[in-house]
C-alpha cells in the first residue's frame, strides 16, 4: 500500500511539473545566451538592421521621424513597408506630427500599422523598433544601427513604449479634432 501512495504522490508531482514548464521556460533566462550587441555602420549598416526587422515573429513597436527615414533612403521604405506588409508583420508605431505622417498614416490598412500622432515637439531622430526579444536603434544622422538582443531590456522598452503609445491615442484623437476644425473654418483638405 504505501509504495503505491509513493507511486501515486510521484505521479502527481510529475504531472505538476510538467505542467510547469512552459512557464519554467519563459523566465529561465540561459546563461549560455549573454546579452547579444551588434553594431553596425554607415547606410549599408542601417540597411542590415532594419532589414533584421522583416525576421519578426512578433509586431514591431516603433518610434519614428518619418521625414528622416524617407530623405535618407530614398526608394527604400515604400518597398521595405511592402515585403514587412507580404511577410504578415504588423507595426505599432508613433510619429511626430507633420504633413508626411498623416500621409503615412493614411496607408496604415494597407501597409498593417497603426500610426499615432503626437505633437512636433516629440520628434525623435533615431529610430527605434522593438520586436521579438531585440531592440533596433537606427541613428539616420550619426549613421549608425544597433541591434540589442536582451529579453528584460526589450520587456523594459515594451512597457515604456505601451506608456507613450497609450498617450499617444490621446494626442492623435486632439490633433485630428484640431485639423477638422481648421478645415472647417478654412475649408480647405487636409490629409486628418
């Protein structure tokens, strides 16, 4: 009898363990796997990284100066938002207000974004991208890209990217009240 309880309780704790460890897995961090830097240079070098984005398994969060990416790279993004559109990888983003930000967030449907718009003055220079456990900073003036592999560093991004694009609902919603109201006094179009 009791090396059946023994045999019962064994079996029990099995299960429960089993049952564990998806969630085992996700915290463990592996000491084999160090935080994971590669930096890279010049416009062959920010190309490299941002094409690293179109890998994602996951939605990218990104942080951008649309008139930036597009003066620098002029013909590259229009076909890179193709390929990430054909791969299924949807976009977060937050864009600096500005004529081409409305138009890029007119083509969000198509392009599987979704834009928020805050005021100009929170207009950053780099770009910044989040996916999957990596960080993609791409400094269009300086001429540099970084790609930072650290799950605790991207789940600390993630958050402070949640806190801004939650805000920035709030901003887009009043600037596009604010431009209907213009065109009505002025009654002239405007990408909203």
């Amino acid at each position: 009898f009791m090396m059946r309880r023994k045999l019962a309780d064994s079996e029990r704790f099995l299960k429960e363990a089993e049952e564990m460890m998806p969630e085992l897995k996700s915290v463990y961090h592996d000491p084999e796997k160090p935080l994971h830097v590669r930096y890279y240079e010049g416009v062959e070098g920010i190309i490299t990284a941002y094409e690293d984005t179109l890998t994602s398994k996951t939605k990218i969060l990104a942080y951008t100066s649309i008139e930036d990416s597009h003066a620098f790279f002029p013909g590259y993004l229009p076909e890179y938002y193709e390929r990430r559109t054909i791969k299924g990888i949807p976009v977060e983003c937050i864009l600096a207000d500005s004529t081409e930000s409305r138009r890029i967030k007119s083509l969000d449907k198509k392009h599987l974004r979704v834009s928020r718009i805050v005021p100009e003055k929170f207009k950053i220079s780099p770009e910044i991208n989040i996916y999957d456990d990596k960080i993609a900073i791409m400094s269009l003036r300086e001429k540099f890209g970084v790609i930072i592999e650290s799950r605790e560093v991207v789940d600390a991004f993630k958050k402070m990217f949640g806190l801004a694009y939650e805000r920035a609902a709030q901003y887009d919603k009043e600037l596009v009240e604010r431009r209907k109201r213009r065109n009505v006094l002025t009654s002239s179009p405007e990408i909203l």
